[in-house]
C-alpha cells in the first residue's frame, strides 16, 4: 500500500502573500499543494517553482467561496494520496467603506472566507497534521489587534483568527502540532486593490514585501512561535492598542480612516 505524501497546502496562493508563501515552503524543501480558484495564476506559479528547481507543486482549482470546498478540498487530496503536514490559510479579503454603507452579502462572504473556511481547514486535517508533525499558519493582520471603523467587519474577522489561531496554539501543542497566527502590516498585493485601499494609505515606514513576510511567518512556525508580526514598526501599532483607552483606538482608527476618499467597493 503506498503511504500518503506529506504536502504543505496553501490558500489562496495565486498571488500576493500566499504565492511568496508557497515560495518559501518549497525553497526549504516542502512539496507544495496550491490552491486558489485561478488556475492560470496557479499554474504560473508552479512553472516557477518547479523552474527553480523544486518539486513541481501540485494544483487544486477550487473557489473557497463554495459551501463544499472542505470536503472536496479533502476529497481531491486523498485521491491524489496527499497528507497534509502544514495548511496555510492565507485566503482572505477586505472591503473599506462603512459596514452600513457596504454590500452586505459581500461583508457576509467575507465572514464566510475569512473565518469559517480558515476554521473549517484548521480542524479538519488535525488528525493528518499530528500525524505528520507539522502545523497550521493562519495568515491575519496587524488589524487583529484593534477595532476598525471604516473596515469594521474585516478588522473584527483577522480579530477572530487571532484568537482562534492562539487558542489552537494552546490546545495542539499536545500532540505536537504548531499553529502560528501571521500578523502582517500592509503588504503591497492586489488584496489591497480589492479592498479599496489607496496605496497612499498606510505609512511607507509600515509596508513590508511579500517576500519578507513569508520568511518571517515560515520561521516563526518552525520555531513554534504563536504570533509573528513582521517589522519592528508593526510591532509597536499592534501592541499599542493594549496600553491606549479603546475609546481613543477608536477614534485614532476613525479619523485615519476619514483622510481617504469614499470607497465603492
């Protein structure tokens, strides 16, 4: 009988973070399942990969936004004899705008991507990820740490993977599995772009690339850490809001917020 192959999966790896992710799990020598609903962007990636002399990575084109994307996600994986060792949930969106002012079926999809599909993944294959000894890298953001009026639902979604992801840190450390929340500041990718956020936005100071937050969030997993927030900067703007009265994070998020113009997003 032949054994199962221990895989990384990543979410949403058709650009941006997850695609650098993807990256670095293959550069240390990890066989890569990349998963997003473009399968042109996939298979350019693993061109990439597979250019530079890695194992080529395996392609699952599957839109997570569909009710059943878990189980065909595990299905398509034990056909193919793939066993999670690390899932990346890296999938994830937001919407700039007032929460009462935004389409509320898309704030709702956004709950719907961003918390429930990230849980769902995370529980799913522990069974595979003890097994194998790996781990689960919860992308979220440095939005987790305050409120966010102006993007309220998204800020309270990455809230909810940061304290999910370090509950889990908690609760699998048992049976040997590592759980990570990524905690990363702006990021140049087209997320942004989606999210109606002006590139003018967030202070330079803050931005990191890709690249550099895949290393950080990839070696704080292998290392066990239970939140990585990449850059020093950030590392200040998400602990602030921990000494700060919440009523005037709030109004500091408000009024940053109010510089930019109004969103159609």
């Amino acid at each position: 009988m032949t054994m199962p192959r221990p895989v990384t999966l990543v979410t949403g790896a058709s650009a941006g973070i997850g695609g650098a992710l993807a990256v670095q799990f293959a550069q240390k020598g990890h066989e890569v399942a990349l998963l997003a609903r473009r399968a042109l962007q996939l298979t350019t990636l693993a061109d990439t990969i597979e250019a530079s002399g890695h194992k080529r990575p395996h392609i699952l084109v599957i839109d997570l936004a569909r009710a059943d994307a878990s189980t065909r996600i595990y299905d398509e994986m034990r056909v193919r004899g793939l066993d999670p060792q690390f899932i990346v949930n890296n999938a994830g969106f937001g919407m700039m705008g007032l929460a009462a002012e935004l389409d509320r079926i898309e704030q709702l999809a956004m709950i719907d991507l961003n918390i429930r599909m990230l849980t769902d993944l995370s529980l799913r294959f522990v069974d595979s990820l003890a097994r194998q000894r790996g781990g689960i890298l919860n992308v979220a953001s440095i939005a987790s740490f305050m409120p966010g009026p102006g993007m309220a639902v998204y800020h309270a979604t990455k809230a909810y993977v940061l304290s999910f992801s370090e509950a889990l840190h908690h609760e699998l450390a048992p049976r040997g599995v590592r759980v990570t929340a990524l905690c990363p500041g702006p990021v140049a990718t087209e997320f942004q772009s989606r999210a109606g956020i002006p590139e003018s936005y967030f202070p330079r100071f803050l931005a990191r690339t890709a690249e550099r937050v895949a290393r950080e969030g990839y070696d704080g997993l292998m290392r066990g850490k239970r939140v990585v927030v990449p850059g020093t900067e950030n590392k200040v703007a998400a602990f602030l809001p921990r000494l700060l009265p919440r009523s005037m994070v709030l109004r500091m998020v408000r009024a940053h917020a109010r510089q930019r113009p109004k969103s159609n997003t």
